[in-house]
C-alpha cells in the first residue's frame, strides 16, 4: 500500500477546513456562553456574598438589639423587682402601724373595761361597805355617842384655819339669821350653851341658836353658818363615805 500524498494533503485541508469552521461556528459561541456563563456565576457570587454580608450585618444588628433589649429587659426586671418591694415594705410598715392601732385599741378597750370593771368593783364594796357601816354605826348610836360627837365638832370648831375661819364669817356677816343647830337627839342645857359659845368665839359676835331634832342624823349635831355647814354625825360621815369625799367635821358651803 503507497502512501497518497495528494489524498493526504486534502484530507489534512479538510482538517484545517473543519477546525477553522468548528472555531468560527461553535468555540466562539460556546466559548461566549461559557464566558457569560461564567459572569453570571461571578455576579451572583458577587450578589451572595452582598447578601451574606447583609445578612452578617443584619444578624449582628439583631444581636445587638437583642442584647440592648436583654439589658432594658434586666433593667425594667430590676425596677419592677425595686419596685415591689418597696410597695410592699410601704404595705408591710401599714399594715404593722394598723395592727398597732389595732392593738392599741384593744388595749384602751381592754384598760377602760378593766377600769369599768374595777371601779364597778369599788363601787360595790363601797355600797356593800357602807351599808355595813350604816348597820353597825345605827346599832352603835345612842346619846352618849352623840355627846362625844358633840366634842369633836367643838374640837374641829377651834382648829379650822384662820383663813377658812374670816371666809365664814364674812358669809354669815352678810344676814342675821340664826345659827341653826341640828342633833339627832334633844341636847341639854350644858351641851347647848358650850355649842352657842364655841359658835359666837368662832364667828366673833354673838348669835342666836335654833335648836333641832333629825332622827335622819343617827347620832351627832350639824351647825349650819350662812351657806356653811359644820357636821359631825353619823349621817353626813356615810354620805362622804359612799361618795368617796372627805369625812364630815370640815366645812362646806350648803
């Protein structure tokens, strides 16, 4: 077999032919695609990497907000925490003041019942006192114990003060009724002028006595000066008693 040199020639013209052809026909184009292909992809790297790194932005931003709105978050807590509790230390301290007010109500209360009851108490051992006293100072009256009361009202008569003593004389200067003497038994003579004269060295002038009988007095006298009454008998010695006030032989305006 020979070798065919024109054959050869032509098949590699036909080459040469088919790659020029190829070149113009379809490596440019394809090489055109693939280049634009390649922009595409570049550009939408490009646009992905743009939104990766507004995403990134995006994400850092939501994260600084979120930690700013954690820290506001910590801070309205905290106030509100602050908060709380100081309206329920206010709650607590009103509370403790109302429960002592509360207390202290009860306690005047339970103090003024106590007081009711103790002075119910008194009263009634007073009552029960002085009607035992009555009973017994009753059983015990008789003239002679009137005679010594007569004694003592003459006693009281020269120890009241000075100053007490110009007070009832100055009373009874103003009219000219008689000193009316009051005894729970009939006195006699001597009983009667040792009254007058105790009663006109007292007031310091001289008087007339009206003389009467009380049953009422039990046993005893009572002078009466003007608006002032000197006692010293049983029954004026029981009303100061139930009554609490000083005991009868002082004087006091009627």
């Amino acid at each position: 077999m020979e070798l065919d040199w024109t054959t050869f020639a032509l098949e590699i013209l036909n080459f040469l032919v088919l790659v020029w052809v190829l070149k113009r026909l379809l490596y440019k184009p394809v090489l055109k695609v693939i280049a634009d292909r390649k922009a595409e992809i570049q550009n939408r790297l490009s646009e992905a990497e743009t939104l990766r790194n507004d995403a990134q932005a995006l994400r850092e931003q939501y994260e600084n907000r979120q930690a700013e709105w954690n820290r506001e978050k910590d801070t309205v807590r905290n106030r509100m925490l602050e908060e709380v509790n100081a309206e329920r230390g206010r709650r607590l301290t009103a509370l403790q003041a109302s429960l002592e007010e509360e207390r202290e109500k009860a306690r005047a209360v339970n103090e003024r019942r106590l007081a009711d009851l103790t002075r119910q108490a008194e009263h009634a051992a007073i009552a029960q006192g002085g009607q035992f006293t009555a009973r017994l100072l009753a059983r015990l009256a008789s003239v002679d114990l009137e005679a010594r009361l007569v004694e003592i009202l003459l006693e009281d008569l020269s120890r009241i003060p000075d100053e007490r003593r110009q007070t009832i004389r100055a009373a009874c200067e103003t009219g000219e009724a008689a000193v009316l003497v009051t005894s729970a038994h009939e006195l006699n003579q001597l009983q009667r002028r040792s009254l007058q004269e105790a009663v006109e060295s007292f007031l310091g002038r001289s008087v007339s006595c009206e003389w009467r009988e009380e049953k009422g007095l039990l046993a005893g006298i009572r002078l009466s000066l003007g608006p002032w009454v000197l006692g010293a008998n049983l029954e004026d010695e029981l009303k100061a008693f139930a009554e609490t006030t000083p005991s009868a032989g002082t004087a006091h305006a009627s």
